[in-house]
C-alpha cells in the first residue's frame, strides 16, 4: 500500500503559513524552557531525595517549593505549540496519534498523577520522610512516561510508511520502536533538561541576595549539574544524529547552507554554554543556553520538514484568508503577557516589603 | 473517512468522552465561579473584619487551586486529547476555524495561572487592595476562557451563517453563543456555592462555619433563578430542528432532560436545608451529595447539549462519525470504500464482504457505538435482526429517526455492512427458506350443462384478506372474509336469482372452530366493544351460515366470516375452502352447489426486521416476541406506550388511534391513516426496490409461504408493483393526501422519500387508500387487450363503486363472479393445488378462463351469444391460455 495514500487531506488556514510556523517556534522555545527546567529539578530533585544528605535535602526543599508552578507552566506553554502543530501538520499528527492512541490518551492520566504528586512532595515535603522519594520518583518517572510518548508521536507523525501497521493493530497501541532516532531523541530531551534543570538552580541561588558559602556551593552543585549532563549530550546529540536517515543527515554538513549554519550555530552555542559552566558564570551560561536551545529548535523544525518532504510541505496549506482573529490573539497575547509581568511585579514588590 | 479509526470495542460509543469530558466541565465552570467567589469572600472577611473568613478563603483557595489548576487544567487537555483521537476530522475542523480563538483563551489560561498562584502563595502576605487585585484579574480572565471556550462549543451545536460564509466571528458569535455564555456564568455561580459548602463544612468554629454555609447556600441559590431564565434563552436560541430533537424526538434525550428538570428543585431544596440551623454531621455528607448531584446536573445539561445536534458533531457540516456533509453524495455514488482512505477493500467479493463490511463499520458506526461496552452497545441494538432486516433498518436510518446519520455508500457496501453485523459480529447463520410444495386434492363440483337449471358462482371478493394473530399485543386487522354468491337461472335469457333461494356457506373440516387457533375472541370486546361468541365474525357470521341478499348489488353475501389459516390438524392453509349451495326456500332442494377458497393469511413479514420466528408452524403468524417489538419501536418513535399497556392486557387496536377508511375508523382524526403512516413510515425503510418492498411485509412473495398474486397477471409475469406501482409512491400518494388534509406528521414521513415513477412530488396524484385504488380500465381501456404491461401511474378509481371488487357489467353480473377474486384472476395457479381457485370455471365449463370466455356462452344461455351485452370484447377468445 502506498502510505501516501493514506495521508489525509489537510484543511485550509486563515493566515499565512509563516505566522503559525513562527508561534510554533516561539511557544515551542517557551515550552521546552518549562519543560526542561521541570524534568531536570525533577530528576536532580530525585537524586538528593535517594543520597538523602543535608545538602541535598535542602536542595530538594528548594525544588520542591518550584516544581508544582513549573509544571503549570509546562502544560500551559506545552498547549500553544501543540495548537499550532495540528494546524500546519494536523493531518500528521492526528494520524499518528491514533495509531498510538492508547499511550497518547493515557498522558493526561500520567501527567495528573505527576502533577499531583510533585503538590504532596511540595506541601508535604517536611512531613512526608521517606515518602519524599516515592512521590518525586513517581513524578519524575510520570514525566519520562509523557516525554517518551511524546518522542513517540513526534516520529511517528513524520514516518507514514510506518502508518501500514495500522491494518493489523487498529487498537492504538503502535509504539515507532523501529524508528532509529527515537531513543537518542528522547535522551537528548533529558540530557537537556538535567542542564536546564541544573541551571535553573544555580539561577535561582543566583538571585539570592545573602552571599554565603551555602549559596555560592549551590551555585556551584547546579553549574555541574548542567556541564556534566552537557558533556553528555554532546555524546548523545552525536548518537541523534548519525542515527538520522543519511539524506536527511547530510542537509546540516552542506546539503542545506540554512540548515549547516544554524547546525555549526549550534555547535558553537553548546561550546561556549559548556565554557560557562565550567567556568561557573551562571548568565552568560544561561544566555548561550538560551540561544543553543532556540537554534536546536529551528534544527528540529529542518528535521521535521526534510522527513515530511517527500509527501508534505506546509506552504502547499491552502489560505483562506482571515487576518481579524490573528489581530485579536495578538492583542490579547500581549495584553497578557504584560498582566503577568504586572503581576510578577507586583508580588515581587511584596515580596521585598515583606522582608523589610 | 480521512482518518484512520481507533477500535474502541467496549470503551466506543462515547465512554471516553463522556467521562473525561463531564468532570472536566463540571470543575472548569467552578474554576469560573470560584474565582468570583473567593474575592467576594475575602472582601467580605475585610469588611466583618473576620480573621476566621480570611483563613476559610484562604483554606478554599488551595483546594480551589489544587482542583481546578491540576485537575481541570490537565482534564481539559485530556478532552483534547480525546476528540482529536475520537473525531480527528471534526477537531481538526474546529482547530483550523477557530486556532486564534484557542489561542487566545490559551492567553488567558496563562493569566489565571500565575494570578492563581500569586493569589494563593501570596495570600496575607501582600497589602490587601494588592491581593484583591490579583483575585479579580484571576475571575476576569478565568471568565474570558468561558467566553472563548463558549463560543467555540456552541458552534458546534449552532454553527449559524458560518456554514455559508465559514467566517470565524459567524461562527464564534453563533445563535447560541450569548444565552449559552450568560446560562454558564450563572451555573458557575450556583457551583461556587456547591463547592463552597465542601470546605465550609470542614470550619471548626461553630458560629463561623453556620456562617459561611448560609453564605454558601445563597451562592447557590441567587445564580439559580437566572441560570433557569436563561437555560430557557437557551432552548429558546437553539434552531427549530435540533430544539425539536432535544425537546423529545429523541428518545434518547428524554431521561436526561426529565433530570435535569429535576435537579432544579432537589438541588434549591438541598441549598435551603443546608442554610438550617442542623448538626455538622448531617451537612458533610450532605454537602457531598449535592456536590454529586451536581456532577449528574452537568451530565445531563451536557448530554442533552451533546445530543442535540445529533446527527452531526458540527451541525449541518459533519456528522457524528466524522464524515462531511458535503462529501454524502459523492460517497452514495461511488462508495464509501472507493473514498474512505484508511480502508484495505476497495471493492467487495464473496470473499471479503464480511472484512469489509467491518471497515464500513468502523467508519460509519463506531464512533457512536461500542461493541459490548456500555454505552451504545451495537450488540442489543442489532440482536433482532436477520440481514434483510439489518440491511433495511440502514436504508431508513437517519431518516424518522433523525438522530443518526443516514447510511451512506452503495447497496452493495449496504449490504456488506448489514452482514458484517448480523453474521460478523452476531454470527447468526441464514439458511435459505425451504417452501413446501403442496398439492391438496380439489374437488370439482359436479355439473350437467344439459340438465342443471342453476349456474352458482361464488367468491372471496378479497384476493386475500391478511389478518394479524398478535390479538395479546396489538391487532391490525381481524379475521374476516367476503364471501358472495350470484344464483343464475339459466335460459336463453338468464336471470339472476334473488328470491324464494337461500344461499348456505360452510367451511371445509378442520376450519371451523378458529378460535382453537388464534385469542381474537379473548380481546373482540376489548378492541371493537363486541362480546363475541368464539367462531363469530364482527357482522355475526360464523364458519356455517347463510348468506344475505345485497339487492342493490343483486348478490348475497357473508360478510367478515372469520376464517383462520389454520387446520386442526397443525397445518398453515391459507386457501380453506367453502362450500357454497343454493336452496329453495320454500322446498329445501338443492338447486346447485359449488365451492370457493376463502384466501386468509397471517403471514405478516413483520418479523423480517422486527425479529422474532412465525407463531405457527415456521410458517406463518405473529409471534410474541414480534409483536412486542413492533409496539417497543412504535413507543420509542411515536412517544406511546403501548407495550406497557399491552402487558397490563390493554392492547391496542391500531384503528384506534389511526383512522382507516377501510373500516370507516375515525380513529384520531389528526394522525394519518393507518395505511398512509404504515406504508409512509416503511417506505423509509425500503426504498429503491421492486416487489420484494411489497413482499417484505405482505403474503405475496412467489417464494412465500402463501403467494396470494396467483391469477393470470402473475402467470404474466406482472407483480405488485405493475398496478400498485413502486413502494415510495404508494407511499407518497397516500401521504401527499394526508398532508393535503394538513396533517403535519405527512411532512415526516416523505422528507426522504422521492417518487420513481414520477419526476416530481408534484406529479403524484393524493389518494385515499381502498377507495382510490387501481382501476383494472387503466390498463384494458375499454375491456380491450392491454398495449403495455404497465398501468399508467397516478390513475386510481374514484371511490368504492369503481373498485373490482365492487362492479358489475352492464347486466347486473358482478365483475368476480366471471374472472375470480381480486390478485387471482382466472385462470389461477393456487401454490396449494393447482386448481383450488380456479373451482368455479372447471365445474361449469371445464377449463380455467373466465366464465364464458371462450363464447362459452351457454354456461348460462343454454345457446351461444352473438352480442356482447355483458361488456365489449367479451366475445374474443381468451389470448394467454395455459
């Protein structure tokens, strides 16, 4: 069977491909520095609840007054890039959803789980003693369930020659095993987000204004939690790529010049990231890692494109076109965004008249 | 149809949604409320200057938080989730209309959060008008996600002018959108309260926890009274054919509307008791049960809203299961196979007729229905029926019953479908009906064309008179034949005999004590207010009798003699025959003598979709299990109750209610008439076929049981539908009258239906079913030889007296004395003996044509004829002997 015959016909859009390939990219950033900051406080959150040692205690403590919000934060910034995936590759995505629909359904269950037990963990942390570990294991293995699902998706979307299987398991229990890239995918999102995760902490100390040993050691503990699962990624991002389909590989050594100079980009912003860690300066760290994170995901989108390429590309999506609701999104988006730095603001005023 | 579909088995027919989708709701309308309700609550703790009010608000505010950010959030991507695995096409739809609509109430999901959380984290330890503030950006923009969310909800039920203009604010601002918006902000009041008395029950001091709960009950009543005004707006808003649906021509919707008529008064009830002054102990488990009934509040508002705009998951642009309005006709033409793109069957063998029916299952059906699970199981749904059944029950689907969509794909992919279910899923096994060959001795008469002085004839005026045995549950039709009889003296100038005679008619042995065989005489005073002795007809004739003069039609009669298809000995006859004799009245001598068959029938091919086996025999009959169903389907479609009635032992007679000019039932004068809404109503069901339409429900199939067309138009090759023409115009003549008299319910009936005989409903001429019947002149226009086989279309008889049955030639003889009953027209081929109708032209003239054809004119006159005085041609030689 042909599986580009099984691809469904897309649906019109109101507006220029571009606007939602640009909300894509920019919510998809927002989401995967939640996400990452998350999983990775998640996981180092675990490691200190298992060593179970003062410092880490008070480590964990500390992640665990935060996670509930990044979580929120996850879920709400995860929203918008998924809005905007099924409006460019909805054809993709709904299919390959459906395919694997009994794992895709269970993550809402999966995340409420972690959700709630990252709250118990948070509200309960003095009380909970061993518990502690039960609930942040719980959590953080409910959040790797999620993000492997979500790999899964993420491939099986852009392989329809896979789709065939379909006929002999319409149950919605087709996991993509046989795609290559789907375990270094995976990890190169954990390895990410133990750095972000690492980062974060050693930001969070950063902010701190009493300067003491114990924050300068925190800083330091969460710089090698970023340098050493970078370092690590590097490994990982090699395994990602050569696991790649050959003709897809070679767009970022030359086959595409976009594509090689936002890989080359890439190479250089991971570089200097690691140098910072290293050298234990948190903002010029944090602001190569943010710039290597908005590169990978421009990498990412290449990707996504050069496997669709064959069957899809999202400039062919008829427009019909209605510019009115994009206006109001975008009043609205920023009416918001400037409540919530109002707001931020606001209770951060408190914060400081509180302390005086 | 563009997607693939997820096999669901027991958790289909909208499990899933059901479930995730009503606790979500019913939490993201608190999560509306609520926010209103904690920063009047608090204000109010500022104003009484009441530290316990602070600490309730702030104690309420981490369950508010912990429900509706956790669990509503993560349940409302669970619901998206959910659609776009259960009706990606649909959701992609929505997701394509409306994406910066989604957006932007994604904007103000943002907002709420991080105004939630400062609200709570932040909560004593920020300058109150600061808190406030906080508090009241968190309801704005909680309430802005109801607005966006609402608007795109709505659409689905109410699409309005999007359809033609598919513009994103005519979609959003849908005919329902505002009655609907200003319904869920009330209902998110009225459950602040709800579960405001979850954690007001839990205050310990005494005086603070009274307090609060009446504080509480008064969130849940004041909202109430407008959530009922503008739950009416709403109704009110919502298009006249999905309000009619949601109003009670679904019977599905019916419970859930009853609850949630219901609730209103349980739950303002519940509010009051809980403002009393009664133990905490009481209000706790009371404060939950009002949280459930609530939940059930929810569920049944959102179901009546779901199912409302049944058949469609977008009205009038997508259907339940995904496929688009748009495409319906094109996949009627070339097959939903040749389309569909997740299918492995493109075209239907012998072979794979069973796998594909399943793939056409899976696209059309399951989306609605789970295979065993618990909500829409298709296994009791489609148990009654064989596959002729299934097949017809898809041909009218969609069409009474509007909340399902229509079939749609080809007869074939019909069928594959019909047998995927009944053979597939049910694995019931047909095997073909095996009709008895049956060849009864018939005995002629004696007659001496020499020395007899009488010539008799005599017949059933009905070619057959079917009649239903269902007498325990319903009757249709009672058992009662038409016997007549003309005494002709016979002389150069023949005279029909009227006087000094008395005609007797009996019924052959193991026919006369029918009420052995059917209850009819359980239940005559019941239906016809007649105590009736058992084996005595409605006119008072029983199986033995005389006859009476009709002096107007110069015959006598027997009327209604209530004959059953049934011997005594356990046989299914429906051809029993009656001797007939005339006597002198003044002397007892027998002036002639002759027999007839009363053709009477029960087999009723309702069980053909109603399910159930023939009462008697295997052959023919009523059964219980068939009767019940046909008044279970009557009360699920027509909102009666008859089954109930029926087994308190009130059945019904169907002329009661439906008027019947056969009978000259009034019935109630604004239904249709039992024939119109009978065949109007099945017609639906049967459409696009020739006579097995007719044959599905009456006893005329030449492969039945009975074959009741057994005269020389069916030797002919002609069947039902050469005179009565094709089931949807029968159908549409009898109801255009109707709806001429203004009977609404017509409109219903032939909404789906299109005339094949005609190219416009305009063409077809109304008609009063026995009286404008067809008109034997159509065809042998001035009794000549016809010139085609078919009669022309839309000419009935005028009224009674024209009918067949009811004429004469210019001589006084009725028209069925020479050429036989109605549907067995000499000569005739009886499946029970060759001969047992044709008795009559035999005994006088030895062979099977009509009485005197052939010049036989001296059956009477003693001499031959040279003019035709009995009609013209009547002197031509009979064309198709055989």
């Amino acid at each position: 069977m042909d599986p580009s015959s099984l691809i469904p016909s897309p649906d019109t859009i109101p507006v220029h491909w571009g606007w939602f390939q640009f909300f894509l990219i920019l919510t998809f950033v927002l989401h995967l520095l939640f996400m990452n900051t998350m999983l990775g406080m998640g996981i180092i959150a675990l490691v200190a609840s298992v060593k179970s040692k003062l410092q880490d205690l008070q480590t964990a403590k500390e992640i665990s007054g935060k996670l509930p919000y990044t979580i929120a934060f996850t879920v709400n910034t995860g929203v918008a890039p998924l809005l905007f995936i099924q409006v460019l590759y909805g054809n993709f995505i709904y299919t390959s959803s459906v395919l694997m629909a009994v794992y895709w359904l269970s993550i809402f269950v999966i995340l409420l789980i972690a959700y709630y037990s990252a709250y118990i963990y948070s509200f309960k942390f003095d009380t909970l003693g061993s518990g502690r570990t039960f609930f942040i294991a719980l959590a953080v293995i409910f959040m790797l369930v999620v993000g492997f699902f979500f790999s899964n998706n993420m491939t099986l979307m852009l392989t329809p020659d896979r789709w065939t299987r379909y006929f002999t398991n319409p149950g919605g229990t087709i996991l993509n095993f046989f795609e290559p890239t789907l375990f270094p995918r995976f990890f190169h999102f954990v390895a990410a987000s133990i750095a972000v995760g690492g980062l974060f902490l050693a930001l969070v100390f950063k902010f701190k204004k009493k300067n003491s040993d114990y924050r300068r050691e925190k800083i330091a503990s969460g710089m090698r939690w970023f340098s050493y699962s970078t370092i690590a990624q590097i490994l990982i991002g090699v395994w990602f790529l050569i696991s790649l389909p050959r003709d897809i590989m070679v767009i970022f050594f030359g086959g595409n010049s976009f594509a090689t100079i936002l890989f080359l980009s890439g190479i250089v912003g991971t570089t200097l990231a690691l140098v910072f860690g290293f050298q234990e300066k948190v903002w010029p760290c944090a602001i190569t890692t943010l710039f290597t994170i908005i590169i990978m995901v421009l990498i990412r989108d290449l990707v996504r494109r050069a496997y669709l390429e064959p069957y899809f590309t999202v400039s062919t999506l008829k427009v019909v076109p209605q510019y009115s609701p994009l206006i109001l999104f975008v009043v609205t988006l920023v009416i918001g965004l400037s409540l919530v730095g109002y707001m931020l603001k606001l209770a951060l005023q408190n914060r400081r008249e509180d302390e005086k | 149809m563009n997607y693939p579909v997820w096999e669901l088995y027991f958790a289909g027919g909208g499990l899933l949604i059901a479930t995730i989708a009503v606790v979500h709701v019913y939490v993201a309308h608190f999560a509306v409320g609520g926010g209103l309700f904690l920063v009047l609550t608090e204000l109010k703790g500022y104003r009484e200057d009441s530290q316990n009010i602070l600490d309730y608000t702030k104690k309420h505010s981490k369950f508010f938080l912990l429900l509706t950010i956790v669990f509503g959030g993560i349940t409302g991507v669970g619901i998206w989730l959910t659609i776009s695995l259960l009706s990606p096409g649909a959701t992609s739809t929505l997701i394509h209309t409306f994406v910066f609509g989604f957006a932007t109430e994604w904007v103000c999901f943002m907002v709420e959060i991080v105004a939630l959380f400062i609200y709570f984290y932040r909560f004593g330890k920020m300058d109150k008008k600061t808190h406030l503030t906080i508090g009241w950006l968190y309801f704005i923009f909680a309430w802005l996600s109801l607005f966006f969310i609402n608007g795109i909800i709505d659409f689905m039920l109410t699409p309005g002018n999007w359809l033609k203009t598919n513009s994103f604010w005519d979609g959003f601002f849908n005919p329902t959108m505002w009655p609907a918006l200003f319904f869920r902000t009330s209902l998110s009041l009225v459950l602040a309260g709800v579960f405001g008395f979850i954690t007001a029950v839990f205050i310990k001091e005494t005086m603070c926890r009274e307090n609060m709960v009446r504080y509480c009950a008064k969130w849940l009543l004041f909202p109430f009274i407008f959530m009922i005004l503008f739950a009416y707006w709403y109704v009110m808003a919502v298009p006249e054919a999905p309000r009619a649906m949601i109003l009670g021509r679904s019977p599905e919707i019916v419970p859930f509307v009853k609850i949630f008529a219901w609730i209103l008064p349980v739950m303002s009830i519940g509010a009051l008791l809980m403002a009393i002054r009664i133990p905490g102990s009481v209000k706790k488990p009371m404060a939950f049960a009002l949280l459930i009934i609530g939940l059930i509040y929810m569920f049944s508002f959102e179901y009546i809203r779901e199912a409302g705009r049944r058949p469609f998951l977008i009205y009038g642009h997508t259907y339940s299961n995904s496929i688009l309005v748009k495409n319906e006709e094109k996949i009627n033409e070339k097959g939903l196979l040749k389309i569909a793109k997740w299918v492995e069957y493109r075209d239907i063998t012998d072979e794979n007729i069973l796998d594909a029916g399943k793939e056409i299952f899976k696209i059309e059906c399951m989306s609605c229905h789970s295979t065993g699970g618990p909500l829409n199981d298709i296994f009791p749904l489609t148990k009654k029926y064989s596959v002729f059944g299934m097949d017809a029950q898809l041909n009218g689907m969609g069409k009474i019953i509007e909340y399902m969509p229509k079939f749609m794909g080809t007869r074939k992919e019909r069928l594959a479908l019909a047998r995927y279910i009944v053979e597939g899923l049910h694995g019931k096994k047909e095997s073909p009906v095996r009709i008895e060959e049956k060849d009864l001795y018939t005995e002629i008469p004696a007659f001496n064309e020499e020395k007899d002085e009488y010539v008799l004839l005599a017949w059933s005026s009905m070619g057959m008179h079917s009649f239903t045995d269902s007498d325990p549950y319903w009757s249709l039709m009672p058992p009662g034949n038409n016997l007549y009889a003309q005494l002709i003296r016979r002389g150069e100038t023949p005279e029909i005999v009227t006087e000094d005679v008395v005609i007797s008619y009996a019924v052959e042995k193991g026919f006369e004590k029918p009420s052995k065989h059917v209850k009819f005489w359980e239940y005559a005073e019941h239906f016809f207010g007649k105590r009736l002795p058992p084996g005595i007809g409605l006119s008072g004739n029983g199986l033995k009798g005389e006859m009476k003069l009709n002096e107007k039609q110069m015959a006598f009669t027997a009327d209604m003699v209530p004959v059953v298809p049934y011997s005594d000995d356990g046989s299914f006859n429906p051809y029993p025959l009656f001797t007939i004799e005339a006597i002198d009245k003044n002397n007892g001598k027998i002036f002639a003598r002759t027999s007839v068959v009363a053709p009477t029938s029960t087999e009723m091919g309702c069980r053909n979709c109603h399910g159930g086996k023939w009462r008697v025999n295997g052959q023919a009959g009523l059964s219980r299990e068939t009767s019940r169903d046909i008044l279970a389907v009557h009360d699920r479609i027509s909102k009666t109750n008859l089954l109930e009635l029926a087994e308190k032992g009130q059945p019904v007679l169907c002329q009661s209610c439906h008027p019947d000019p056969a009978f000259g039932a009034k019935g109630k004068p604004e239904l249709l008439n039992l024939s119109a809404a009978i065949h109007g109503f099945h017609a639906n069901y049967l459409t696009n076929r020739e006579d097995d339409a007719c044959n599905t429900c009456h006893p005329s199939s030449p492969t039945g049981n009975t074959q009741f067309l057994r005269g020389i138009h069916m030797e002919l090759g002609l069947d039902c539908t050469s005179c009565h023409w094709k089931m949807e115009d029968h159908a549409l003549s009898l109801l255009k009258a109707e709806k001429k008299a203004g009977k609404k319910e017509a409109d219903r009936l032939m909404k789906h239906l299109s005339p094949k005989s005609a190219s416009t409903m305009n063409q077809i001429n109304p008609r009063t079913p026995w009286f404008n019947e067809p008109d034997c002149m159509n065809c042998h226009v001035d009794f000549q030889e016809p010139e085609t086989d078919e009669s022309e279309f839309n000419l009935w008889t005028k009224g009674v007296e024209q009918l067949y049955r009811m004429r004469t030639d210019d001589v006084g003889i009725m028209c069925e004395a020479c050429h036989g009953s109605t549907h067995a027209i000499y000569p005739t081929k009886n499946p029970y003996g060759k001969d047992r109708d044709n008795i009559i032209p035999l005994q006088y003239q030895s062979n099977p044509y009509p009485v005197g054809a052939n010049k036989n004119c001296k059956v009477c006159h003693t001499i031959d004829m040279e003019e035709e005085v009995h009609h013209p041609n009547s002197l031509a030689m009979f064309r198709n002997t055989f």
